[in-house]
C-alpha cells in the first residue's frame, strides 16, 4: 500500500495506527480535549460529557472551530470543481432511542 492510500485509508478509520505510530507522532488519544481523541465502542470519552467550549455552526451542526473552517474549505473546493456537498445529520445520535432496552445495553 502506498503512503497516499495508506493515508487515506487512515483518515477514513478504516485502519488504526500502531501504538508506536501514535506515540512517535506525538497524538494525545486519550484526552477528551485532544484533537486526536479516539472514541468508539472499546474506549468511552471520559468524561463522558465532555462538550468542546468553542464550538461554530455550520449549517445546523456545531464543530469545533478547525472543523469548521475544514468543512468550508472542502465545500469551496467542492464548488469549485462542480460538486455539490449535501451535509447528511448523524444517524447514529438517536439510535439508542429507536432500540429495545436489551439491545442497546450490550
């Protein structure tokens, strides 16, 4: 795999780094204020209601504000190019809502 597939396929949680990888880049993942946070399934936000102070609105949804300018700049971008970005909401937010109590508590 090349370095720029290898990269994409990173960026895109496809594959995690090797721990050496994380530490010799010198990423905080374990600091809920850290960029590089991991959070999934194995590794809870702690705390767990940890909310960023600055966040921006960008077309109904709050991002940090390094989120927000990247999400502008992809969307010029993409405009430029003839694209057109359609921002879809996050499925997974009322997900344990729509499930029996027995399935969301595994």
């Amino acid at each position: 795999m090349t370095g720029a597939v290898a990269g994409l396929v990173l960026s895109l949680g496809m594959i995690a780094p090797s721990v050496a990888a994380v530490a010799a880049a010198g990423y905080d993942i374990r600091s809920a204020s850290s960029l590089q946070v991991v959070v999934n399934k194995h590794r809870q936000l702690n705390p767990a209601t940890y909310v960023p102070a600055q966040l921006v609105r960008v077309q109904g949804e709050r991002l940090r504000a390094e989120a927000a300018d990247a999400y502008k700049q992809l969307t010029r971008a993409a405009k430029a190019a003839g694209v057109n970005i359609i921002p879809i909401p996050s499925a997974v937010t009322g997900l344990s809502a729509s499930r029996p109590a027995s399935i969301t508590a595994t």
